[in-house]
C-alpha cells in the first residue's frame, strides 16, 4: 500500500482451496499473471501435483490443507498470510485482477464492513443462488423448502439477486470474496466444525455480532461454476443438509431448529417425487441424499463422517495440566456478552477466554448459549449457539424456588434454566462447571450429581446488596434486605460445600469462614491492554482534552448511579464547574435509566454516552479517569483500564478498595467526601500527568494482566 486509503494488488493475497482442481488453478495462474500473490492449500493429498507450482512460479505458496475440508484449508491460507487482504476465490470461478483489485479498494474504504463479495454467475450468465442471505428462521426456511423464494425473493434463505440488484445481505458466499486480514482472523476466521457448507453463514453470523456488514457488490460480476471440482454429487448434497441441521440445532435448537429441519425435508421429498415422475432419477436421489443429511446430521467424504461427529466434537486442540478429559466446561453466568459492558461482563468474558485455553468451553446465560474454543492458530474463538427463548412474566416469577433469589428471576428467569436443561441435555457430558455469581448458586442443584462443581463470586454478594439496602428508602430498601438474607443463605449453604473462586483477599477471608474445608482461591481481577500506546498518541497528535473528565461502568448498577449523582448534585462540584466553566463530565456506559440521564443533565457540565460500542476512543480522549463511589466491593477493573490505557485517575478510597501493588502515580484516592474528591480532581489536573509512564502501566499489567490474574483457578479445577 502506498498512501492511506490506496490498494495495490501487492496488498492482496489469494487463497485458492484446491480439490483435484489442478486445470482451473493453472487457468486463474495463467489470467492473472506474476502480480497476483496466491496461496493454493491443496485438499487432495497431492494427487495432481500442485506442490510444483510452488517451484515454478515465486507468487505461489503450496500449503497441504490435509483433505481436511474448504473451512479449515481456507482458515490455513489466510492465517499464515501476511498479505492487508485475502481473497477467497474458487478455483472454478473467474474473477480478473481488476475484479480483486476493485474489492479490496471498496473493502478498504468501507470500515463497517468484514467482507466484500463478486456477484457470481452461472453457466447461463445469470446470477446463481446462493451468493449469499439471510439468517435461517422458520418463515425464511419454509418459504425456500416450498419453492416460495421464486416469488418472493428476498422472503427465503438463499438470495438470487437480478444483475445489477443489491441486495442487503446477512451472509455472503466465500466463492469470491475479499476480507480484511486482521478482521479475518479476530473473527475466528471460518466455523472448522463444517466441513464445507454454512461455514460462510456462520461467518456471517459472527460478523454481526461484532457490528460488521458483509456486502455483494451488484457492480463486481464473476463468473463462477467453469467445470466443478468435489465429491460426488449424492455426497456433497447429503453434506449440504447435513450442515444445515447442524447449522440450525446450533445457532436455534429446540422445537425452531426441528421445524426447520423438518420443513426442510418435507420440502426436498416433494421435490424428489416431482423429479422421479419427470424421470429425473439422478437428481431425486440427490434430494434423497439431502434429506438424508437433514434427519441424521451425518455426512461422508471418501468413507469417514465429517458433519455430526466434526461438529459435535469436543476434544480441544491444546490440552495441558488443567484436567486431562476431551470433555468441555460448563460455565453458567448471569451476564455474557461481545462487547463486554460492565465490569463483571470483563471479568466473566476473561474467565471464559482463560479456559478455552484448557479446553472447549459452553456458556450458558439468559440470552442463549455461547460456545469458545481455541482455533488451529491458537486465537480464542467466542460463537453464540444458540438464542434465549421469549421470556415470559409467569414463567420468570415460578424460577424463584429454583433460584432461591429476588434478583435472579428478573435478570436471568427462565431462559437461563431452560438453556441449562438442553444444555445438559444436548451437549454433555462436562468436565467441570463453573457457576458464576452468587445468585445463580441456585442452579447448582439441576447439575449431575458426579459432575465438579466450582462456584464464582465476583465479590461477596450478600455484603453488597446489605450495602444497597442501607442506601434506599422505602420498599426498595426492604427488596434489598430480603435479598441480601437469601444471598446469604446461598452463600452459607451451595457456597459451604463446593470449592470457589474469589477476586480479593478480603473476599477469599469471608468465603473461607463460611466453608466446610473446600478450597477458596483468589483469582484478582485484571485487565486487557490496547494494542497500541493509544494515548501517547493522541497527545502527540493533540487529540487529548485536557478539561474531560471519563466515568466508564454500566449504568444500571446502583451503586454507579449513586456515586456519580453524588458528587455531580454536591456543591464541591458546583463550585469546581464555576473555577474551570469548560470542565466536562463523560459519563460513559450500559442501560441508563432517563432519570439518570435526566438529573445529570441537570447538574450541568456532564454528559452521558449510553451503550457505546467500544470505550476506546473515551479512554484515549479524556484528560482523567475518575471513581467517585460510596459503596461496593471486589475490585473495580474500571480503575485498572485507566491505568491500561495510561489514563490518570482519581477515585475514592472505596472506589479502589481491592487494588493493591499499583504505581502511587496511577491512581489518586481521596475519602468519601465530595470536597475532598473535588480537591483530588484540582490537583491531578494541575499538576498530575497527562499521561502515565511506561513503567507504570507495565507494573500494572505485570500484577493485574488477565492470564496471570486468573492463573489460580488453575489449582482449584485440578482439584475437582
């Protein structure tokens, strides 16, 4: 690449998965020439020789892809690229330099897209079906098994745009298209449980999640289906169903993914008996073999099955001194999601990313179930499952005997439970479980009584709520008390017998006194760095705002809402807003409630930013971190990512209750008087740094970096 913004085709690297394909590889080699970089990953164990190009030819790389199907091959080509751009272009397609050229451009231009994708053609010059669409549903998958989709296009699974038409897509085809590198890799590249087919849709799924779009350029067309390459037909449509119910049972499951599944087969048998009476033979036995796929989820390449035994596999490609079982973990939690939006979100997250290390992992949370595992390239890939069931009032307020919480019917209810039972159902069996947070301990009682139990708590809860009850009037004041005795109970009753995991010393002390002897570890909380000395550069480059001050934390969490009220409606704050009338409050995060965003707005010289897709740019921005907080526990991780990001600080001394063994410059910490906090914020902003050393971010990260933070847990799962 030459200058910002500009692609060149030294940007750009092929990938071409290759089946026995050897006269459409030299083909492509032979249209674009010397200046198109190629990786072939060779599928087929060498029998066409393709190892020679590597010889001939300086732009080609042979990769062995190990007959290991077009996800894996195509992952391999990309993740040993050190290309900006990699293309993913059948062999039997024909896209010219320019076509991959003009992709990669649009790609680079467009930052809220993953991929860019060539309109493929048929034999006959018409757009084929499938070069991308939609999420599968029950109406979308009925409308495509009944033939509908022909007149209704954009109603079914698979779109088939007219030339020219764009269409906005959920999914889009690998059969030509460019993705970003970098962008490829974080996402975990393709879905290797399939062997070929959905991968692409699972990509796309993935893709969303993380706020990306994946587009089909109308004006890129490519022709596409030269010759063929593959398994025999009955084979590769028996694969195709296959993938699909996997596809459906992982990403929906229940009573949606056997609709579908069954609308499908329905769908493909009248298919089969129309062309059996048309004395089509051949293609009736292909539908046969797709409906065979469907119901048994089992498909064969050369005689082994590489669909349901591929899928369902959960033997991990790394396996170390956690346990030796193939077996996954279950981690039950209250809160998951990507992003993560809140403190103990980060905290869950790592946990789950610490263990895919050791092994497979399954989530299961109240909006679905996620699953993380660590691909061929070693990076964490995190992938939802399946989706929570519609939540129900009645259904919600019967979980609380099973529970035994006020709180956990509301945030958690039923899907919880009923993703935990298909879970257990489905999925097992576990090496181990992690129950995290101590209102959910309940479900403790629903796990196989040979099954290892580890409990998680984030901080004592019960001291927290107590904390909470003592700051509200009226019933909320007394829905807070009752919570507090019934996470007590827990506590003292699942918590006495089942080893745990704690984030502070004080915490393990209190967890300790109520055991009957099991172990109690402390796992501190810890942080991820940036990428990059974010801001260092942006004060080399101006970027920093020296009258911002940044609050990060979810605001639906009391004791947030209240710390920041307090010191916004003080009169120490009123008077500091007086000295320095450009001084600016961001108050940055998850969920707040229009009262909130109300009465701040109403102090005045503070703004709120809900929901913000990424801290980042805040956290590079602002002049000082600040945690003005009266009550709470455990450790705040918002105190350790200011320091991540080299952000001074200024909290309360509650606010950094549970750090210890940080740099003196990081942090300032006053008492819990709104004065003596605006005092702090005075001094750190006339005389403290703009930004921190070096060495004391690094002194940080050496003590609160999350793989070392969590590395105790280690000793308590060898334990079970």
């Amino acid at each position: 690449m030459t200058e910002a913004g500009q692609v060149e085709l030294s940007d750009i690297e092929v990938v071409l998965v290759s089946y026995r394909s050897r006269p459409h590889v030299e083909a492509l080699l032979q249209l674009w020439g010397p200046q198109v970089q190629v990786a072939v990953v060779d599928n087929s164990g060498g029998a066409d020789d393709l190892h020679e190009l590597d010889h001939a030819m300086p732009h080609v790389r042979y990769l062995d892809g190990g007959g290991q199907g077009f996800a894996r091959a195509a992952n391999l080509g990309a993740f040993t690229s050190e290309a900006r751009f990699v293309a993913f272009v059948n062999p039997d397609s024909r896209p010219t330099a320019d076509d991959l050229l003009a992709l990669a451009s649009g790609l680079a231009a467009d930052s809220d897209a993953a991929s860019h994708a060539a309109t493929v053609t048929g034999h006959d010059g018409d757009v084929e079906i499938g070069v991308g669409g939609w999420e599968p549903s029950i109406a979308r998958t009925a409308v495509f098994a009944f033939g509908l989709h022909k007149r209704m296009p954009t109603a079914g699974i698979y779109a088939k745009p007219q030339l020219g038409e764009q269409l906005d897509l959920e999914w889009t085809t690998g059969a030509c298209m460019v993705v970003r590198a970098q962008t490829f890799r974080e996402l975990g590249g393709f879905d290797e449980s399939f062997f070929v087919y959905n991968e692409d849709m699972s990509f796309g799924r993935r893709a969303r999640e993380a706020g990306l779009r994946q587009v089909l350029r109308a004006d890129i067309v490519v022709p596409h289906g030269a010759g063929g390459s593959g398994a025999p037909s009955k084979e590769m449509l028996r694969l195709r169903g296959a993938s699909f119910a996997n596809y459906v049972e992982r990403y929906h499951g229940g009573v949606a993914a056997k609709t579908m599944r069954g609308s499908m087969a329905l769908g493909y048998a009248l298919r089969s008996a129309q062309r059996r009476l048309q004395g089509n033979d051949d293609l009736a036995a292909q539908y046969r073999a797709y409906i065979g796929g469907l119901l048994e989820r089992t498909a064969y390449v050369g005689g082994v099955e590489v669909a349901r035994e591929r899928f369902e596999s959960t033997e991990p490609e790394h396996n170390d001194e956690v346990g030796g079982s193939a077996a996954p973990f279950l981690f039950v939690t209250k809160e998951f999601g990507l992003p993560a939006t809140s403190g103990g979100m980060l905290r869950t997250l790592a946990m789950v990313r610490w263990l895919a290390g050791h092994g497979n992992v399954v989530v299961v949370h109240p909006k679905g179930v996620h699953g993380a595992r660590r691909d061929a390239d070693g990076q964490i890939v995190i992938e939802q499952l399946r989706t929570a069931p519609e939540r129900s009032l009645a259904a919600d307020a019967a979980t609380v005997f099973t529970y035994r919480s006020i709180g956990a019917p509301r945030t958690c209810g039923s899907p919880l439970l009923v993703g935990l039972r298909e879970t257990l159902d489905q999925l097992g069996p576990f090496r181990a479980a992690v129950v995290d947070h101590t209102c959910v301990f309940g479900v403790e009682r629903l796990l196989p009584a040979d099954l290892p139990v580890v409990l998680s708590t984030h901080n004592v809860e019960s001291d927290l709520m107590h904390q909470r009850a003592e700051a509200e009037t009226g019933w909320q004041h007394y829905a807070a008390l009752a919570e507090s005795r019934l996470l007590r109970h827990l506590e003292k009753s699942v918590g006495a017998r089942r080893p745990t995991v704690v984030c502070t010393a004080a915490d393990g002390e209190a967890v300790t006194a109520d055991t009957d002897g099991n172990a109690v570890v402390v796992a501190r909380n810890g942080v991820t760095p940036p990428t990059r000395p974010l801001r260092r550069e942006a004060e080399r480059e101006g970027r920093i705002n020296a009258d911002e001050l940044l609050f990060t934390g979810a605001l639906d969490w009391r004791p947030n809402v209240n710390g920041i009220l307090w010191l916004l409606e003080s009169q120490a704050w009123r008077d500091l807003v007086a000295e320095r009338p450009n001084l600016v409050l961001t108050v940055a995060g998850r969920n707040p409630s229009a009262d909130f965003v109300r009465r701040v707005e109403a102090a005045g010289h503070a703004r709120v930013e809900a929901d913000v897709p990424s801290m980042e740019p805040l956290l590079a921005r602002a002049r000082l971190g600040v945690a003005p907080l009266l009550e709470g526990g455990g450790s705040r991780i918002k105190l350790l990512e200011y320091v991540a990001y080299a952000l001074p600080s200024v909290s309360t001394v509650v606010g950094a209750s549970g750090l210890d063994g940080l740099p003196e410059r990081a942090i300032l910490q006053t008492p819990q008087d709104a004065q003596a906090f605006c005092d702090g914020v005075r001094r750190a902003l006339d005389e403290g740094p703009l930004v921190l050393d070096e060495s004391d971010v690094q002194a940080m990260l050496d003590r609160y970096g999350w793989d070392r933070a969590l590395a105790p847990i280690a000793g308590v799962l060898q334990a079970v």
